[in-house]
C-alpha cells in the first residue's frame, strides 16, 4: 500500500484525489492539506516514516515558492510528484530542479495520475510529455560542463548498467569509472542540480539529452 499526501490549496482537487485513491485499492492517503508547513507539522506530530510520494501543487496559496517547498519535503524524506496544470514551464522546471521527482498535469485522466504515483513511489523515473516539455530545448538547466568520458559514463549508468557493466563497455577501470560518476555528481550539485541518487542522475541525464527515458536499475550507488 503507498502512502501518500495531497498538498495543495484547493479541497475540489484534494477531495477527487483522495477519493481516486480509495477506489484504486493500492494508495492510501495519509495526509490532506493545503501547505507544507502543515504536512511538516503534521510528520513531526505523528512520527514514523515520511510519506512515500507527496503529490503537490505547484503554486499555493500561502506565499511559498515552489522551489522552497520542494526542497523542504524531499529534505524530509518524500519523493515529490508536482501535479499542476502544467501551463508554467519556468515554475516547472523550478520544480524539476529543486528535486521534484516529476509532473503531471490537472488535466490528466485520474488513472495516468494514480500511475505516476505507483512509479515515483517504486523509485522509478517518469517520462511523460508534462516532463518533456518541461525540459526541451531549455537552457535554464545550467550546464555542468562534463567531459566526453564523463557524459559517455553517465549515459551509460542512467540507462541502467552497473558500473561494472559500463567500465567493461567503455573499456575502463571500474575505480575510472566510479571516479567519473563522482565527478558527474559533483559538477552537477555545483550548479544547482540534485545528483544524490542514481535517479537523480538520470534526470539530469533527460535533461541533457544523454538519454531519452525509462528507469534504470538500482546497480551500483
């Protein structure tokens, strides 16, 4: 069962959700509100773990920034879906570069919503046009300047072979090619860019056009 938390301003929106979610069987929502703050408060009051995905707006009505407001959930502990109307490329991609594991549009068939939950609640990255267009063409990402090693390495690891697997590929060590993916990490956090994990490196890998989508493995941290 996925728990999730609904964050956002307005109750027609929260109530269809949660509703969604009974009816599907596989989610339970464990928190309904209208801000952050309140979602933190709540975390703090009832402990235990955080929930597994927050799907939350992107604009709301307390004054917040999207970008704080990411960052203060995924500080948390909670991957972050953004379900939004998607007609804000610029806060989107705000979103996606303060850590936002994806978006998804209002206007989405309720279904596609529920999956795109099931998907960040697995760990997995998500593709979809609201990502796409978000993220084509846009220069905002700033360039981590990476080497040609350093973008073959990536791109290779993003697509979801170990690093054992890439260094055999590439014709290198496997020590070379973990130093490369920590340099990769490295030159992204230095521009702003989440690089933690390894799904964190394939969206910056989207982003930069290194590869074209779809989840790798866990393989090697």
């Amino acid at each position: 069962m996925t728990r999730v938390a609904l964050i956002d301003d307005h109750e027609s929106v929260r109530l269809g959700l949660q509703a969604a979610c009974a009816r599907a069987g596989t989610t339970r929502v464990v928190f309904s509100g209208s801000t952050v703050r309140a979602y933190l408060r709540w975390h703090a009051e009832n402990g235990g773990a955080p929930a597994d995905v927050i799907v939350l707006d992107l604009t709301l009505g307390d004054g917040t920034t999207v970008t704080e407001n990411v960052q203060r959930l995924v500080a948390d502990g909670s991957p972050v879906l953004i379900h939004s109307v998607a007609d804000r490329p610029t806060a989107v991609r705000e979103a996606l570069a303060a850590g936002a594991a994806g978006v998804i549009s209002k206007a989405s068939r309720i279904d596609d919503v529920l999956a795109a939950i099931r998907t960040i609640a697995a760990g997995e990255a998500l593709d979809n046009i609201e990502w796409a267009s978000a993220v084509e063409g846009d220069r905002a990402f700033a360039d981590a300047q990476l080497s040609k090693r350093e973008r073959d390495v990536l791109r290779l690891y993003a697509a979801g072979l170990p690093l054992k697997a890439v260094a055999e590929r590439l014709g290198i060590a496997y020590s070379t090619a973990k130093e490369n993916i920590t340099r990769v990490r490295v030159k992204y956090v230095d521009v702003g860019r989440p690089a933690r994990t390894k799904i964190d490196l394939l969206h910056r890998a989207m982003e930069d056009g290194l590869v074209t989508g779809g989840a790798g493995g866990d393989g090697d941290r």
